[in-house]
C-alpha cells in the first residue's frame, strides 16, 4: 500500500468524517480514533518520528495515564476499569496523529471545517423539522417534547453542537486569518455562521 495514503489520507479521511460518525453513535467516531492511533503508531515506528512525542504535554498525558491504570488494578471491577484505563491513551495518539497530519495536509482543517459545516446544516434542517412537523425526515418523533434529530432516542443534540460548534468557530477563526478563502466568501461566511449561532442556541435549549 502507497505510505502517502495509509499513513496521510486515510487517516485524513478518518478525521474528516469523524464529525459525521459522531451523529451515528459512539462506535464509528471511536473505531476511527483508534484506527488513527495505530496508524501513527506505526508510521512513528517504520519512518522513526520521534519529534511529536518530545513535549510537556505527552509527558503529563503519560503520568496521568499510568495513574489511571494503577488506581483501575484497585476497581471492584478490575478488568472492566483496567481495559477502559489501557486504552485511554489512544486519544494521546489520535491528537499527535492530528498534528502530523496538519503538518503534511495544509488543506485538512478546511475539509474538517466543510465537513462540521454539513453536519450542522443537516441537524438543523432535521432538528426544526422534527420541532414542527413533530417527527423528523425518517420519522423519528419526538422524545418528551424534546428535539433529538438524528440521534434518536439519545437526547444529546443540544450536547453535540455545545461541544462541536466552538471547535468549528475556532477553525474559522484561523482559516480566516489564513486567507484561505476568498474575500467575498470569507465575507459571506460571517453571515452564515451567525445564522449557524442563532439557529443552534434554539435548537439547544428545543433539545
């Protein structure tokens, strides 16, 4: 297999979609965290890049981390607490994995800004939809006169786009300041994100 593409691009796609794989549940978005950590793992240890795991913050991650393993081997449930505390370390790995790739792809965090970007624009059409129309598109109703959208009977919409939208208003940010877009859509795109604002503080309190 072609290194550019295991070790750049399909991680990249990974990232890309993991905004998306966040609506479906916990296991699409969490298979691609951990497929992004194996693969930088094994792109560390074939190309021996050293240079991100240097750092205060990895080092603090991995006392905090020893600590969770040692408090779970004193659980009541050990192996349970013990698998959970093990693999934790696999979102160190994804955020490492994260910064090569922005390193190698300039045009990543606009994709992952495009990406947040439909997936707003679909809960918001889904989530109004299903406010009015008292079901969603595929007709999902209701929960308790509170909106839910995609997530079905999870009621953490509200929870979705208070964690994800500053993410995608920081990208903005910085895509902004790196004139990436055009003026004119660069423009036009602070209209859009106010609109964006507007329509998911209702949705939040709806949900």
């Amino acid at each position: 297999m072609n290194n550019n593409f295991f070790f750049i691009k399909l991680p990249s796609y990974l990232v890309i979609l993991i905004p998306l794989f966040l609506i479906t549940g916990s296991f699409l978005p969490d298979l691609a965290v951990s497929i992004c950590a194996l693969i930088f793992i094994i792109n560390t240890i074939k190309n021996s890049i050293n240079f991100y795991y240097d750092n205060k913050f990895v080092k603090f991650f991995f006392i905090f981390w020893i600590i969770l393993i040692i408090s779970s081997l004193l659980s009541d449930h050990l192996f349970y607490s013990f698998f959970k505390s093990f693999f934790y370390v696999r979102f160190l790995l994804f955020s490492l994995c994260l910064w090569y790739l922005l390193n190698e792809n300039e045009n990543l965090l606009k994709y992952i800004f495009y990406s947040l970007l439909f997936c707003f624009l679909i809960l918001i059409f889904d989530g109004y939809f299903q406010f009015f129309f008292q079901k969603n598109i595929f007709g999902w109703p209701l929960i308790d006169t509170r909106v839910s959208s995609f997530f079905k009977d999870e009621l953490i919409l509200g929870s979705y786009f208070s964690r994800v939208f500053p993410i995608f208003f920081a990208i903005y940010i910085w895509i902004s300041g790196q004139k990436i877009f055009s003026k004119k859509f660069n423009n036009s795109l602070i209209y859009i994100i106010v609109f964006l604002f507007i329509c998911i503080d209702v949705l939040i309190f709806l949900s």
